[in-house]
C-alpha cells in the first residue's frame, strides 16, 4: 500500500476514494443479493464518477459509459 512511507495528498485521494467505493459494494450485495447487488454498485459508482467527470469538463467518460449501456442493451434486447 504505502511502501513505507506517508502517502501523499493524491495517493490518499485515489486510496480513499477505492475505500469509499468498496464500501458501497459491499452494503449493496449484502442488501440486494449478488447479481443486483453487483448492478446496482456499478450504477451508483458510474454515476458518482460521471459526476466528477461532467464538473471536470470530461465527455469521453461520459461518452464511454453511454455507449456500454448501449451494448448492454443491445447484447439482451436487440
């Protein structure tokens, strides 16, 4: 994890950020079973990161989740 030494401001960020999404994981598997535990994680998470991708000005993130959902619906729909 640290290798020794103190993590630096990002590292923390980047460390406590991955905590923060486990977490959720963890309590949505727990109270939804494991496949739409695992659904439901991957929702909340996209959106959190979608979020920090629209403030950051970033649309090839947001871009690249539409188009999976695309495929997604495709692979059971289409």
């Amino acid at each position: 994890m640290s290798a020794g030494r103190p993590l630096t401001k990002a590292e923390r960020k980047k460390f406590n950020r991955a905590e923060h999404e486990r977490k959720i994981k963890q309590d949505l598997i727990a109270q939804h079973g494991s496949d739409l535990g695992t659904f439901y994680a991957w929702l909340r998470i996209v959106n959190i990161r979608g979020t920090q991708a629209s403030r950051e000005g970033d649309a090839a993130f947001i871009r690249d989740v539409a188009l999976a959902l695309q495929n997604v619906y495709r692979r059971h729909f289409g």
